[in-house]
C-alpha cells in the first residue's frame, strides 16, 4: 500500500533543485508488463506495478557516473562513434553472471552531445549497447562533477577539511542543489526502463548517494544495490558535512550497501548510530540496519581486478617487446614502480622523499635502484593539484641532482598518457611495487603488478624461473588488509617506509615466491567476477521478502523513507475501536508511561495536565479497570498520578501493584533476598565513573543503570561489557539481568510488564468480572512483553468469552502488537476520544475493590 498523500512529493519545492533545462525526452515510452505501455512521465503513478506473468529474462541495470563507453566524432561523416571501453568496471563485472543475464547501463557520456543530436544518440545507445545515456547539460556537469563531487565530496570523504578558504572548497549550497538535481535526472532514465519488480538495481559509487531516495519513493519495493568506492571517513569527519543526514538516508534506501574494507563499512554504521539513531547487529554473519521495518544490509568486500583483460593485454608482441626494452634499460638495477594519479592523496611526494631517505640511509643502494613514477592525468583541478605536481618535480629535480650521474638518474617521473601495453610491461619487469597513497579508496595497482608478474605467455619472462614479486603498500588504502604478504607502512613515516623498500629488495627469493603465491591465489580467486557475483547474491537474499510485507511512503524531500511492516499491522484509530469500546461492559486498560503518555526525557518527568484529564476521564468510567504499567518506581507514579484516585499503578515493571490511590502497595516477591544488590552496586559504580554521562537508578525491586547521555558507541559498548560481567556474577542469584534501551538492569526473576498485566486480567476474572476488551499501549521492549503476554492470556480456556483485544505499540517499527500510534500525540487523542465516549455513556455497574493478596 502506497502513500498516496506523498506520491507527487518529487514537484516540492523543498527540493531546492536548480532551474537546468530539462532533459529532453529521448526514450520511447517503454513495455514494463506485456500489453500495458507505462508513460513514467505524466499520470498518478503509483509503486505497485503488476508483475508480468511469464519468465522474463534475469536483468540488472548498472547505473554510475560515467557509461562504459569511448566517444569520438567521426572526422569524415561527422557522426559519434561508440565502442566498449574495456576498462570499465561496470563492463567487466558481466564476468560474474551467465550470458543469459541481461544488463542495462544507466550513465553520462564523456563528450558532450548537442541538444539536437540527443535523440538520435539516445536510440542508437539503447539500441547497439543497451545503455541509456542522461546527458547532463554541460553547466550542469560542471557544478554536479567537478563542484560537488570532486571538490566537495571527494576531499571529505579523503579526510580533507576545507579549514582555510586556500585550503579546499567550503560547502556550496549551489553546488549540492546541482547534485541533487543530476541525481534526479539519473532516477528518470531509469524510471523510464525500470520493471521494478524483476530487475535489479546497482548504483556505483559517491556521485550518486541521493539517487536511491528517488527511485525507493517512486518503486517502494524496488531491489536496490550501492557500492561504495572510495573510502567512507569517520563519524568525527562526515559530521561536519552541512547535508549528511540526507546522504545517510539516501544510502539507507537501499536494500544492500558495499564497502571495500570493514573500517569503511565501521564509519558508515558509527554515522547511522550518532546522527540518526540507528543501532544494528549481526545476522548470521550478515550486518543489518533496521531501517523503519526494512533491514538495510552491509556487505564488506573489496573489489578485485579483471584476470582476463590483463592476461590479454600481457600477450601481446608490443607488451613482450617493452618489456625486453625496460629489463635492457634499467638492466643491473633495481627496479621501484609505483603507479598513481596526479592526486593530492596519492603521497607521490611522500614516496620520492622516502626514496631521498633509501639513498641517504643504504648508500649501498645508490646507482643500484631506480624508482620508476608513472604519473596518470589528474581526474580534477585546483591549486591543491598544482601543489602536487610541483612539489613531485622539485623533489625528484632535487634527487637526480644529489644521486643521480651522466648516465643514471635514480627518479624516473613519466608524466604522460601510458598506453597499456606499457604499463602492463612496467608492472612485468619491476622488482618491487611501491604504493604509498595517504588515503584512498581501493587501488587496484598492487593487484595488477602481481597478475603481470605471474605472466602467462609473456616472453619477455622465463617460464621456467618461480614467480616473485614484492609489495610496499600504506595501510591506508582498500586493498591492504587482503594482502596479508605485504610490507605495510604508513605513508607519513618516510624513513619506515625507506627500511620497507629496503627489506623489499634484499629479500631472499624463496620469501618472495611464498609471498607472491599467496598474493596471485587471493587476487585470482576474488577477481572482479567473483566481486559482482558476490554482491549480486547478497543482494537478492535481501529483497528476498520484499512482498511479504506492507510498505508506506512516509517523509518529504530528501527525508523520504519507507516502512515496511507485517501485512496484519496497522494504525489504530478511534474510529476503529469506539465501536467495541461501546458495546462492552467490562474493560482492561493496560498504559505504559515513558514515550507512551509523555515523551522520552531525562529532564521532564511529571505528567501534562491534559495526560492527567484524560486518565481521570477514563478512570471515572466504572467499566474501566486502567493500569499504568511502568518501569519507573511507585514514589514518583503516584506522587504525578494522585489526581486520578481509580487508577491503577504497576510500579517497577510490576514489583509493587495498586488498583487505585486508596489501597496498599501489594507484591508477591519475597524482599528478604538483596544480597544481590551488593554485588551489582560496585559493579555498575565502577562503570559509571568509568563512562562519562552515565547514571545509576536505585529502585526497591531493582538497580538500572542508565547511559542515554554518554557517547553513543562508548555506552552501547560498556553496556555489552557491563552486561557480560553481571551475568558471570550473578550466575547463581535468583535475578536477571536485562539490556534495554540505553539500559541494563538487574531485577528478581519473574518481573516483567507481561506478568504484571496477567495478574490484573486473572484479579478480574477471580472476582466474576473478566474483560470483555482489552487494550494495551506501549513503546519500548518491555512493553513487548506485555503483548505477548495478553495474547497468550486472553486465549485461556478460563476465559468463557475471548475479549477484543488491541495490543498497540508507539512508533512505526516491528513489533509483537497488531496496532501503531505514530507518537505520544496520537496516545493522547485515542485516549481523549474514549474517555469522551465513557462520559456520554451512561454507567452500568459500580466500581468494585479488590485485594490484590487474595488474587495471588
């Protein structure tokens, strides 16, 4: 069921989308369902699209940035060419499925295409390669690519801090309204060839974190992937990002989310706890968020690299020759490559200096070693690129200068476009691969230079002779922790780094064959293939129940999100249960207090006097028989609560039970064993000092401690800590020790809201009045125990007529209740509408006193 109240949110202004000229309309409308022709542009279109009844073909529609493309215009005829490039990760992954599989690219082009011609490149994409092109506009381009992706996103997400106006881009609101509205033109090319319930979705990378939002709110029940290939930074770092709670839930609005190191995936998950709340758990090896009813999953798995092209690329005659060439040229030497963009984070002249620190270090080694740098176009601008790039001239200026002769310089700078079979010759003939990047998200280098080393056909190496490599690489990029083989170094420490290069190179050759079979089995088994496959499997586990549920559009603008519940749960209106309420006698009213009543607060704790109005109202009806089942202690319940004479009160999760203000408190627990409460205090005591904003409650039955103002991860992991400790403790106690929300508490066994509630409802039943309806309200897991328990209780056989029962839970979330309420507002309201009805009804039966000792 869709939210039909949202389905037009797209057209809100508070999307703050820029005024760029729409793309225009290329594609035809397209057959989503056999016999029905869906136009995506115009009519009320709703998620539910009709499944088609016949197999259709497996697809998946790959959308990124960039489609997996070269462009050029023909010199001659004036029209674009078009071809496969090779190179691209989204063309390689197919590796991973069955040729049956069909695949369909959703991305720009790198050339710009005149208004004119749009249409017709449009067909021919789609007709010849299966791909849908968004054409930005080129001022579009700019400020949604080189604005905010490179100059925003990109820093951040690298560590970079624009703390200086010299010093990185400050955000541009601009610049992010371009973002949005880029990743708005990408969600109507694919809405345009989208079948929502047979294709699946993957979405590649940063440029597109907002795109989820708008497919989910178009398809609820859309199965959709993102991978993420850049690093994700730490909660401290993304925070400072002005938008960052609409990036989080764009991403949350998929169905899996992929990393390439389990530290990415560690800062994404700490981000969803501190700014949105969000905690999530381990399902059998599987990490998931519970997202409002959806489980949003984590998958950790770094990318691999694609075996096939470069082994192709490795045979041929050209690659055979250069690399003969490189072994003549640098031959008794030494050779160093390293391989990197012209990028600030690269550490390009953090590795020369470690270079300068080799020679000045193991002069043994100079005239002996040369350090080959292959320099890749920079992929942005700005004055920090500039930076880089001299300071990377300077310092080797400065190194051939001091190190170098007539006939040999130690630094080798190739600052140009490297034709493959060069590059792939580079990596065949070195001894050693130097990869000293600050901070990056993947780097696929250190996997390339070990396939080239292994060589299949290559001539240029023996065949007969092991296969060696050696590997320096910064901890800090993706790859390193799968290359368990590797010399790891941290980038800012030159003279480390120094030392690993010379461990490198005067390691024996029997060390460097176990190293580099290890490396060459990881990199072979987990290639690119084994990548896609991968996350594609994952990815279909977790839309598995995707119509097993009921879905609601809820939120506007970027804070779109879905909730997806059991298909038997749903609002609880006055409307729906006054009807009941009317025509029955006898009625048990079950309330919790915290986040039901008044909002969860660690400053305001006494009741609203409308709260107060309303009790009375309900407590006035002698057919009510109303309960406050809290946690809180009997003290302050009936000190907030003494208006309202004929309440009752379970206090401390039911320890202590009155019917109303003029009985004693009553339990049925024995009070003589509290040994145990000297064996908790010092515990919890010695937790409490240790985590700051941390509380110790004292209650009669109970002690809780309480870590809702402490940090976030620091409390949740003391509160798993705290919790293990006191269960070895108190192993042979009569207790229990329980972890709520922000919470842990130990309490006698046989506590519970659940058994609080049974007691009432059999108090009723021994006195010859059982419940005709029962009503249950609360938001909290203990609550979930009275749920369960009333719908167990209400089934005796004791009971000659089974009552009406509404077992309610507060908040859109999985719950053990058939029935939500939104929030405390929406308490108040049912509440107010029955307690209107008691007072127009005239009474039928006179309150009657009970003892709770003669009912236990």
């Amino acid at each position: 069921m869709v939210s039909r109240s949202c389905a037009n949110f797209l057209d809100i202004s508070s999307w703050d989308l820029l005024d760029f000229p729409q793309t225009p309309r290329t594609l035809p409308r397209v057959m989503t369902v056999p016999g029905i022709i869906t136009d995506v542009d115009g009519g009320d279109i709703t998620s539910e699209v009709t499944s088609s009844s016949g197999g259709s073909r497996e697809r998946k529609i790959i959308v990124a940035n960039m489609l997996p493309l070269q462009s050029k215009r023909d010199a001659e005829t004036g029209k674009w060419c078009f071809n496969w490039d090779e190179d691209s990760l989204q063309l390689q992954l197919r590796d991973g499925f069955s040729s049956e599989t069909e695949f369909l690219y959703v991305g720009s082009l790198n050339v710009d295409i005149e208004t004119s011609e749009q249409e017709e490149v449009s067909q021919r994409l789609l007709e010849e390669f299966n791909c849908v092109a968004t054409f930005l506009s080129q001022e579009l381009q700019e400020m949604f690519y080189l604005g905010f992706c490179k100059h925003q996103l990109w820093p951040l997400f690298h560590y970079m801090l624009p703390m200086f106006p010299d010093h990185g881009d400050r955000f541009d609101r601009r610049l992010w309204q371009a973002y949005v509205s880029a990743n708005k033109i990408f969600s109507d090319r694919v809405m345009e060839v989208i079948n929502p319930e047979d294709d699946y979705v993957w979405i590649q990378d940063y440029h597109l974190m907002v795109l989820p939002t708008f497919l989910r709110k178009r398809f609820n029940r859309i199965k959709l992937g993102f991978f993420l290939h850049s690093p994700f930074p730490s909660s401290e770092i993304y925070r400072t990002l002005p938008v960052r709670d609409e990036i989080l839930r764009g991403l949350l609005n998929c169905d899996l989310i992929g990393f390439h190191t389990f530290d990415y995936a560690r800062h994404f998950l700490s981000c969803c706890s501190r700014m949105l709340g969000l905690d999530y758990e381990s399902k059998r090896g599987h990490i998931g968020l519970d997202y409002f009813g959806r489980t949003v999953y984590i998958k950790i798995l770094p990318v691999g690299v694609h075996m096939g092209r470069l082994e192709s690329v490795l045979n041929l005659d050209s690659t055979a020759a250069k690399t003969k060439e490189i072994q003549e040229q640098f031959k008794g030497k030494k050779l160093v490559l390293g391989i990197d963009d012209m990028d600030i984070f690269k550490g390009i002249s953090l590795k020369l200096i470690a270079m300068e620190h080799l020679f000045e270090t193991y002069w043994h080694l100079r005239g002996k070693v040369v350090l080959v740098q292959i320099v890749n176009p920079a992929r942005s601008s700005g004055k920090d690129v500039e930076e880089a790039k001299r300071e990377t001239y300077v310092t080797a200026k400065r190194i051939n200068e001091r190190y170098g002769t007539s006939d040999h310089k130690p630094i080798v700078l190739i600052d140009r476009l490297v034709p493959r079979s060069e590059k792939t010759a580079y990596y065949a003939a070195a001894d050693c691969c130097l990869v000293n990047a600050v901070r990056d998200g993947m780097n696929l280098v250190p996997y390339k230079y070990i396939v080239c080393r292994q060589g299949t056909r290559n001539k240029a190496l023996d065949d007969s002779s092991p296969r060696t490599s050696t590997l320096v690489v910064s901890e800090f990029i993706g790859c390193s922790p799968s290359l368990s083989g590797a010399i790891r170094v941290n980038p800012w420490d030159v003279d480390a780094v120094a030392e690993a290069v010379n461990s490198a190179l005067k390691m024996s050759e029997a060390e460097k064959q176990l190293r580099h079979e290890k490396h060459y089995h990881y990199i072979s088994t987990h290639d690119v293939g084994y990548w896609a496959k991968s996350f594609m499997q994952d990815l279909e586990r977790a839309c598995r129940d995707h119509y097993s549920k009921r879905c609601w559009g809820i939120g506007f603008g970027l804070g779109f999100r879905v909730l997806s519940l059991s298909p038997s749960f749903r609002k609880l209106s006055v409307e729906h249960i006054l009807p009941v309420y009317r025509k029955t006698q006898r009625r048990a009213i079950f309330l919790d207090y915290d986040g039901t009543l008044v909002p969860e607060s660690s400053i305001v704790q006494d009741p609203s006097t409308e709260v107060v109005s309303v009790l009375k109202a309900l407590c006035e009806d002698p057919n009510n028989t109303v309960f406050i089942v809290s946690g809180r202690g009997k003290e302050s319940l009936s000190n907030w609560l003494s208006p309202c004479e004929n309440l009752g009160i379970a206090a401390e999760h039911g320890y202590f039970i009155r019917w109303n203000s003029k009985d004693e408190w009553e339990t049925c627990y024995s009070s003589s064993d509290t040994e145990w409460r000297s064996m908790v205090e010092p515990v919890m005591r010695s937790y409490m000092e240790a985590t700051d904003g941390t509380s110790i409650e004292f209650k009669e039955s109970a002690l809780v401690w309480h870590h809702q103002d402490a940090d976030p991860d620091f409390g949740s992991c003391q509160a798993k800590e705290m919790l293990d400790h006191l269960e070895s403790v108190l192993a042979n106690e009569p207790v229990v020790v329980k972890r709520g929300q922000h919470i842990v508490e130990v309490k006698p066994q046989g506590v519970s809201k659940g058994l609080a509630a049974e007691k009432v409802i059999r108090g009723m039943v021994e006195r010859g009045e059982p419940p005709e309806m029962v009503m249950c309200i609360g938001d909290d897991r203990s609550d979930e125990d009275m749920f369960e328990s009333i719908l167990s209780t209400v089934t005796n056989p004791e009971l000659l007529v089974q009552p009406e029962v509404f077992a309610c839970t507060v908040g859109r979330k999985p719950s053990k209740a058939k029935y939500f309420l939104d929030d405390e507002a929406d308490v108040l309201k049912l509440l107010r509408g029955l307690g209107d009805s008691s007072s127009s009804l005239k009474p039928t039966s006179s309150h009657t006193q009970v003892s709770f000792e003669s009912i236990v």
